[in-house]
C-alpha cells in the first residue's frame, strides 16, 4: 500500500491538469469497491457517513469523523480527501487545532467551509471566514504542507445564492493559501465558467449533486479540474432501499428487486479485493 506521503503526492499531481471524478464513499466497502472502478482519488461525505449512524448531517461529533477519515485513509491505496464541514469550530485557533487532527488520520486532502449552521447567519462574516482559511492553511503548513487543502464558500447551498460574494470569497481564500477553490450549489454553465475564471490557476472542484446534461467532458471543457458527487451516491443508494421497502410495505410487493447485484458478484468482488490486500 502506498504511503500517506505518497497518496498526497499523487493527489495533489491530480490537480494539476486535466479534469478527474472523485466518487464519495460513506464507509469501508463503497471505498473498496469504487477504488476497485478504477477511481484515482476519493472523497468522504459527512452527510453519507452520518446517514450510517442514523444521524442528521452534520451531526456527527469530530472524534466519531477523525475515526471515519482514520479508517477508511487505512483501507484504500487511493488518496482520501476528507469533508470536514466546518472544522468542527467558529475561531480560526478552533479550526487550526481540528485540521492538525484532521491531517494526522492520514488522508491526502481535506475541506472547510464557510457555513456557521445557523439559517439566520449562514455564513461566516468575510473577515473571520477569510481568518479561518488562514489558520487551516497555516495548520497544514506546520504538518509538512503536503495535503491539499480545499476552501469552500456554502452560499448557494445556504441560502445566500450571490455569485458575486461567492467570487469574492473564492478568490480571497485562493490568495490565502486554498489549493483547491469549491462553491457547492453552482449549477449553470456561466456560473461554473465565471468561478473558474476567477480563481484561475487555482483548480475548482464542481459538485454534482443530481442528475444533468452535464458531461466529464462538458465540466472539462469549462476549466473544472476536480467532480464530486458529495452525499449524492449515499442518496441514491437510500432511494433504491427507500422505493424497495416502500413497496413492500405499502403493497406486499416485490418488484423493486428486480435487477439488484447478486451477492456472487459482491463476494467475487471483494474476495478478490481482500486477496489483494497487503497481509
């Protein structure tokens, strides 16, 4: 297996051209298996990972999330890029001190984001958000500096849909110190072309968080370097077991089964996975 300083050189190799899918498991297994797809690199999603408990996003505590990044940065021969919400703190001291944790689980890349979780003040006043990506830059320079650090701005998905404050905020954090510049929510063509461009040559990660037209190569194309799928793959997994149990319990029925992978497959799959584990 390949050594952490080895995962974060070939993440951070990723994110200098072209444009890559990062795929986000919610535990060990869909690690496995999409690392067996042929993906490069992954990403966690707090949200999948806190429907595993039976929890609300965002309700998982920080050592429950460290343990999460530990184990499944264990597990994988691919780079691990860790969603870390808000740091788990408001003040810029706060947010250093759960990086440094962060980065020390061994994942290749981590995330912090902009949003307070309050719907009356979404978002962090400029000043202490742009203070906040400081203090995590500044924390992972202190660990060696190698892993790649993502600053989001949450507007178009808290409520604050302003692409000019929005722009402001990415290019702001890219000159602080983000390597990676991400806006969840921005959907349109224009939208994605005009964060790019402003944050450019700093790469943009693009959420995919539903079905689109949009292709790898339409998202290329526009200058995007990295896609994710945040919870969006955990939520389609929950739609198929939500449509198959609904149907049985509302009209004795089975039909919703049709089609479903055989355990052959999976057991083919992971047995061969396991085989090619280091002992």
């Amino acid at each position: 297996m390949p050594s952490t300083a080895e995962k974060r050189a070939t993440y951070r190799k990723l994110h200098e051209s072209g444009c890559f899918v990062i795929p986000n498991p919610w535990d060990i297994g869909t690690a496995r298996y999409m690392q067996g797809l042929g993906f490069k690199a992954l990403a966690s999603t707090s949200a999948g990972y806190a429907f595993t408990l039976g929890l609300p996003d965002g309700s998982v505590t920080r050592d429950t999330m460290l343990a999460h990044f530990r184990a499944v940065a264990a597990a994988t021969d691919v780079p691990i890029n860790a969603d870390f919400e808000n740091g788990y703190a408001d003040a810029p001291a706060d947010v250093a001190e759960s990086v440094r944790l962060a980065v020390a689980t061994g994942v290749a890349g981590l995330s912090i984001e902009d949003s307070t979780g309050d719907t009356a003040a979404p978002l962090y006043d400029f000043d202490l958000a742009l203070a906040r990506v400081r203090a995590a830059r500044a924390a992972i320079d202190q660990a060696g500096g190698d892993t790649v650090f993502t600053a989001r701005s949450e507007g178009f998905i808290a409520g604050r849909p302003d692409l000019a404050e929005t722009i402001r905020r990415l290019k702001a954090f890219a000159d602080a110190g983000a390597d990676c510049l991400y806006a969840p929510g921005i959907k349109t063509p224009d939208q994605i072309a005009a964060v790019v461009q402003a944050v450019a040559p700093k790469p943009v990660n693009f959420l995919m968080g539903a079905a689109t037209d949009l292709t790898v190569a339409d998202l290329a194309g526009l200058g995007v370097r990295r896609i994710s799928l945040g919870g969006t793959l955990a939520r389609a997994a929950w739609t198929a077991l939500k449509g198959a149990l609904g149907e049985i319990a509302e009209e004795g029925k089975f039909s919703r089964l049709a089609g479903t992978i055989a355990n052959k497959e999976l057991n083919a799959f992971f047995r061969d996975d396991m085989q090619k584990r280091p002992s």
